[in-house]
C-alpha cells in the first residue's frame, strides 16, 4: 500500500512541476542573459518588442 501511494505522489508531483514550467516569458538571469540561452530567451519575445527591450536592458543589469 505504501508504495502504491507513493507513487501516485510522484506522479501528481511531476504533473504540478510540469505545469508550472509552462507559459510567461523568461526571466533575466545569467544563465537565460548568455550564450545559447540568450538565444532561446529572445525567440519567446518575438512579438513584444517593449518586454524584449526590458529583458536586455535586465540582462545589461544581470552583466554588469
């Protein structure tokens, strides 16, 4: 019983940690304000050019 239990936390924890990764922009820190991830994080402001420029401006912040 208590592993049958325990495994159905697992599984709900997974589904509540999964749907928190979804959806909103990313935020500014240095590993979204380098490299690849740079990148990645530009691709999701494709069409909000005012939260784009606040992101780098956030990132010249994060770098400094």
């Amino acid at each position: 019983m208590k592993v049958k239990s325990s495994i159905v936390g697992i599984i709900a924890l997974s589904a509540v940690l999964t749907g928190c990764g979804g959806g909103g922009l990313p935020e500014a820190n240095s590993v979204n304000c380098s490299g690849r991830g740079m990148e990645i994080a530009l691709v999701e402001f494709k069409n909000n050019e005012p939260a784009r420029q606040a992101f780098l401006d956030k990132c010249n912040e994060v770098n400094k």
